[in-house]
C-alpha cells in the first residue's frame, strides 16, 4: 500500500461537500505526504500521516484560525514528530544500550538502526572507493563538472568520467550486497 | 539506489534536477545521501530558515524554481542538504504555478515502489527518460500497479487512491512503456540502435502538444537531457564495444544539444517573447532529435 493510497483515517468521521475537512485531506494530503517524506523513512510516511491527519481532526475546530490550512498542517506534523522524537529519547533512557537517533518522526528502534547503519555503511563504501575515485565522486556531488574534477586531479576529463562511472558501480554493488545482508 | 549519484553536470540542469527532487516522494534519501557524501551537518530548519536563506532571491525562487538563483547559492544546497526540505516546506505552502505544476505532474505521487517494481524501474527508465516521459512518471505507474506483472501499462487509470477518478492528459499518457525491453540484455546493436530511435523519435509525440508551454518543454528538455546521461553512462554494456561507442556517441551529440538549449531556456527574458523562444528551442530539437534517429537508423 502506498502513502498517496492511504485511506481516510480511522477516526475520520466528516461532513461532506466543500469546505469540510474531507475536501481538506483531498486537497492536502499528497502535500503532507511529500513534507513527511522529507523528514520521516518511507516507511513511515504513511502511518506519521494518518497520526497527523487524527491530529488535525481533533483540533480544527479549536485551533486553525481559519487563515493558511497548509502552514498550520505542517505546524501540526512538525509538532508530532516532535513529540515522537520526545517520546523515543524517554523510551532510549531506560535502555542502557541506547544510541543517538537520527530520523526524526521514527519511533521503532529497528528502523532507526537501519538508518543509522545505512549511513554508516555509505560512508564506509565512499571511504573504499580510493583514489582518484573518492575524490572525483565527492566533487561531483558537491556540484563540481568533470572539467574542474580532471583540471584538479591532473587527468583527462574522459579519465574523470570513467572514474566517476565505475565508482557508481562499486558503490551501488557495495551499497547493494549490504542491503542484501541485512534483508 | 544511490539518487545522488544521478547529479547533473551542467547548472542549470542541476537546478531542474533539485526543484524536482523537492517535488518527488522520499527527499529525505537524498538529503541523507547529500549528508554523508558531502560531510554535511544534520540540521533541523524550517521555512523561515529557507526564506532567510533565500534572501532577496525568495520571490522569484517562489515563481520560478532553483533556476533563478546564481549557481553558487545553488552549489550551496548540496554542501547544506538541510536547506531541502526547509525549502520545500516554504514552496509548498507559498510556491507559484511553476511548483503546482511539478508536483501537479503525473509522476509526482508520494508513493515508492516495491523492490520488485523498482527493478522494473531499472528497466524502464533510460527507455523512459531518453524519449522525454518523466521517470517519475513510471515511478508512479508502477507504483499504482499501472504496469501488471508482465510489465505492460493499464493505461486511463485513476490517478490518486483517494482522489476524484481522473485520467492521464493525453499527453502525459504512458505512451513509452510498450517500447519495454529496449535496452534489456540484448546483444544486437541493430535491435538496440532501431527500438533507441524509435523511443526519441516519439519526442515529437510528447512535445508537439505543448504548444507554447515554456515552463513544460524545459520539463521535458531536462528529461530527455537526463536520459541522455543515463544512456551514456549506464546501458548498453552488453553491445560490443564499436557499436556502443557509435550510439554513444550519437546520444551525447544529442544530449549536448538539448544542454544548448537548456541553457537557452533559462535566460531572463520578458514573457513576451518566451513564446518565440520556446517555438526556435522546439525547432531546433525537433531537428536534433532528426538528426539522431537518422545517425542510429545508419547504424542499424
């Protein structure tokens, strides 16, 4: 199932026609998914969206000023990621094994060690590309074309490409046999 | 996998490739992969950041995307992933038509593909991109199960689960997808070279009903640039060697002329005469993309 597939939240219980907060979800839910998938794995896209969507029910009535729907949408996704991560830090306090947790909005361990070990692991498969490879990858993605990588490293641009594509190679190969692993 | 690795050289192909990933489901792999790549710190930072940031440049990145900005302050968001999704944040909720439209556009979807349906991806997509569909696109065909097992495309589908029941504009239809197979593992450069042609003779299909449509003719310029890349850079492995460098080289010929005009298309100019701009852009490769399929029709 797919976030932008999600149904109607559980709690939904909405007035039809225009105006209601159904036509609000139509209208806006592919915009919460996008800001979510931002900031929360995919796969968690879809379950912060239904909490923020039960999140909005409750409190629109009460709360939006009636002024920018999509600004205070975020303001209320922003909130309850906030809370998740408040939530996450409080649950790793009691574990003594706990870690610094870097995907906001995720609140199963498992899935946070997989973020982390992702990134970790990337950098250890940039760390193994060597030389020149390392350094012409890192300058590409940091916006530089393959005449200034070639001009620094003192090879020919055609030598800065075929490096440039044999380090995607390895990468996606290393990046790849790791997924393998794990799953 | 690895989005980041996709970066465009040129940049004005880069600030194309940035307002889409805004626009695309999952931006946070990328600002993951910006992080680690680039040494990046991890920020948290919202709109107002972004607005900050943007300065002067925030209204006319509202109205036109990261083409308006200098390509240093562009080069600035991969060294600082974390603008992204700030800057998206402020789009979303101030962005003009131009946003709209992208995230307007078929292939825009918050959806991600199965394992699977990304291997089909794999497949599709240099087929895709080198006859100017988006992508994206395919991402969201296979991602609504567009494509049954086989791989062939239902087409006049619902667009969103939940929506009202829409269907593609004609023109967005998936029109690519019975081309499948183009660049699989076949080991005849003749096959390869007449179905590769048969895909980018279809730009005339795609673009002929953009009419004057400025904005979406640079969308499918910078796709079929981005197609381009991806052909030279990932396919046709299996060819021996004369053939794949001919094609080659008949693909980066047409690709260095689709970055000419790229550029043409992003110079500040009144609206007035981006009517007659976008009709001499659309000649000129209506005549390139002729010009190909003649050099890989000889080939054959």
């Amino acid at each position: 199932m797919t976030a932008s597939r999600a149904v109607a939240p559980r709690s939904m219980s909405l007035p039809a026609g225009d105006g209601s907060l159904e036509s609000l979800y139509h209208g806006h839910c592919h915009e919460l998914n996008l800001w979510l998938g931002a900031r929360v794995p995919p796969s968690n896209v879809e379950d912060a969206s239904q909490a923020v969507w039960e999140r909005i029910i409750s409190s629109y009535d009460t709360h939006f000023d009636g002024a920018n729907f999509r600004a205070w949408m975020f303001r209320i996704a922003r909130n309850y990621l906030i809370d998740m991560n408040r939530r996450r830090r409080t649950l790793a306090a009691f574990d003594e094994d706990s870690f610094t947790p870097s995907a906001p909005g995720n609140t199963d361990p498992v899935d946070i060690l997989i973020d982390e070990e992702y990134r970790e692991r990337l950098a250890a498969c940039i760390q193994g590309l060597g030389y020149p490879r390392k350094a012409i990858v890192q300058a590409r993605i940091a916006g530089d074309g393959y005449k200034a990588c070639a001009a620094a490293l003192k090879i020919t641009v055609q030598q800065a490409r075929q490096h440039f594509f044999k380090a995607k190679k390895l990468l996606e190969t290393c990046m790849h046999s790791h997924c393998a692993r794990t799953t | 996998m690895l989005d980041v690795l996709d970066i465009p050289e040129s940049p004005t192909a880069l600030a194309a490739w940035l307002d889409a990933a805004l626009m695309k489901p999952g931006l946070r792999s990328l600002v993951d992969e910006l992080t680690v790549f680039n040494g990046a710190p991890d920020e948290s930072l919202q709109a107002e950041h972004a607005r900050r940031w943007l300065g002067d440049d925030a209204e006319q990145v509202l109205r036109k995307g990261f083409a308006a900005l200098a390509p240093s302050k562009v080069r600035e968001l991969l060294s600082r992933p974390s603008l992204l999704p700030a800057v998206q944040e402020l789009v979303l909720v101030d962005g003009g038509p131009y946003w709209q439209k992208l995230r307007q556009h078929p292939g825009a979807t918050t959806s991600s593909p199965s394992g699977t349906k990304r291997r089909y991806l794999l497949i599709f997509a240099p087929i895709a991109v080198a006859a100017s569909v988006s992508t994206a696109m395919l991402l969201d065909a296979l991602a609504t199960r567009r494509i049954d097992d086989s791989g062939h495309a239902n087409r006049n589908v619902q667009m969103r689960g939940d929506g009202p029941a829409t269907t593609r504009p004609a023109e967005a239809t998936p029109w690519v997808l019975s081309r499948r197979g183009i660049l699989d593992d076949s080991q005849n450069p003749a096959e390869v070279s007449g179905r590769l042609a048969d895909a980018i003779q279809e730009w005339r299909a795609v673009t002929d009903p953009l009419g004057d449509d400025f904005d979406a003719l640079r969308t499918r310029l910078g796709e079929l640039w981005a197609g381009c890349e991806q052909l030279r850079t990932n396919n046709l492995q299996k060819l021996p060697p004369a053939s794949r460098e001919a094609i080659i080289a008949a693909v980066a010929q047409l690709q260095a002329c689709v970055q000419k005009q790229l550029e043409e298309l992003s110079r500040e100019e009144p609206a007035a005469t981006k009517r007659q701009t976008t009709a001499t852009v659309k000649r000129a490769i209506d005549d390139f993309v002729r010009e190909a399929v003649t050099t890989l029709r000889q080939a054959q």
